[in-house]
C-alpha cells in the first residue's frame, strides 16, 4: 500500500473523471492521500475534500507563487482550518525564484511568518524551494524550523542541500521526476537518503513520469515513483517496490501522524 503524499485533488482538470481517477489510484494501491492548499480557497478545498473522503487528508498554506495576494484576514482563517482533525500539515509554503510570481522579498517574509504560524499550530511544514538554496536553508534556520519539522516535497536539488535538510531533521520526497532520463544527479541523492526519511508523491496532475510525460499526471501514477527508488535503492523494481511501500507508507504516517 502506498501514500501518495503531495497531489492538488482539486485541480480543475480532474472535473471530468474525478471518481474514476480516484478509483484507478486505489485499485493500484494507493490507501491514503494528501491534498495540498496553495493558497486560501484551495486550502478550503483541500479542507472539504478531506472532510468528504475517509482516505484524503489534507495541508493548508499559501505558495509562494500566491503570497502576494494575503490578506489581512488569511492567516486567522488557516489557523481556523487548522483546527480540523485532518489537516496533517502548513504547506505548500517556501521560495520560487525561478517564476517570481511573487517579489522576492515579498516571498522570503511571507515563509518566515507562515512558518511561525506552523509552529504555533504544531503542524510540519511542507517546503517548495526552486532555485532559492541559500535563502531557504538560511530562513528555515533562522526560524528554527526543525523544531515543527518537515517535508521537502519534490526534491530536485542537489545532494549538499539534500544533506542540510536531512540535518535539520527533515524528510525527503520524491516524484515523478527522478523518471526523467536527465535525473541523473537526482537519482545519486536517492541512494543517499536513509530509508527512514524517504517519501514518495506524484504532485499531480503536475511532473507525470515515464512512460506517461506529457499527459495529465494522477495519483496512481506514483507506484512508478515507487519503482524507480525500489530499483535504485535496492537493485530491482519488483522484489523492492514492497519495501519501499512499506518505508514510505511508515514514514509517511509517523510524520503527518495519520494513525488511521
């Protein structure tokens, strides 16, 4: 069975075959879900999806790419969300450098206050970093950010920040793109990482792996992340893909404290 730990349930795009879709992710073994907030309506959602299925769980937060539009009233509705019993997690929340959708210092603000706000709440974080290493890194220490702990959901950097992360007592977790025939290096940080701090996601309907790129990205999808770690870990996709089930699954519930 496996967690797909990070896949935005309320896209649009889903609107068409949204029981279907979901059926295909269980009937491939995925038993739970996490469903994102990127920014106040979409952490609302995130909230009432969660509420509806037994097996969606949901975060809550702003994406970088939004925290220009926060109002002054955002952060007292995300603490309300956050009283709800399955919201497992502040997140998305961090740095994009590479769109500046929103100012940069605009972003750096914003994540020293969301993860203030996290520690408050006594949730783990949910980190997007893109081609922001030193300023994320420097802020989540600042903030003393391990103490509410995390997840650096879609890992693409390189094994030194890998490294940094897994010191402040984050976990590590993986998507569709270590599929990619260029993740070379990405695939060197796989083996790295210890089975204890490993996570799997697809972000879907975003970063579909091979051999579906291209088309709409989806839940049951991530056994293809699971296989490819199984096969880079441990030298085979099959006899391996339950062991890494099995880790990620563990670990999965030991951080968002899913129990059931």
């Amino acid at each position: 069975m496996l967690i797909d730990t990070h896949v935005h349930l309320d896209d649009p795009r889903y609107d068409a075959d949204w029981e279907a879709m979901f059926q295909r992710a269980q009937e491939a073994g995925v038993e739970r879900f996490i469903t994102i907030g990127c920014d106040l309506s979409t952490s609302f959602s995130a909230v009432r999806l969660a509420t509806e299925r037994v097996h969606v769980y949901a975060t809550i937060g702003v994406h970088p790419h939004e925290v220009k539009r926060i109002e002054s009233n955002w952060y007292t509705e995300l603490s309300h969300l956050a009283q709800q019993p399955k919201v497992v997690a502040f997140g998305e929340i961090g740095l994009d450098y590479h769109y500046d959708h929103s100012p940069r210092d605009v972003q750096r603000q914003r994540f020293r206050e969301q993860i203030g706000l996290a520690q408050s709440l006594k949730l783990p974080l949910v980190i997007h970093t893109r081609e922001a290493q030193d300023d994320t890194m420097a802020i989540l220490r600042e903030e003393q950010a391990e103490r509410s702990g995390g997840v650096f959901h879609c890992f693409s950097e390189d094994l030194s920040f890998a490294k940094q992360a897994l010191d402040l007592g984050f976990y590590l977790s993986f998507s569709g793109i270590i599929t990619f025939r260029n993740a070379t290096q990405l695939r060197e940080v796989i083996r790295s990482v210890p089975d204890d701090r490993l996570l799997i996601e697809t972000d879907a309907p975003y970063l579909t792996p091979m051999p579906f790129r291209g088309k709409r990205n989806e839940s049951a999808y991530v056994t293809y992340v699971a296989k490819q770690i199984a096969e880079l870990k441990y030298g085979d996709s099959s006899t391996g893909l339950t062991r890494v089930a099995e880790l990620t699954t563990n670990n999965a519930r030991r951080l968002f404290n899913i129990s059931s």
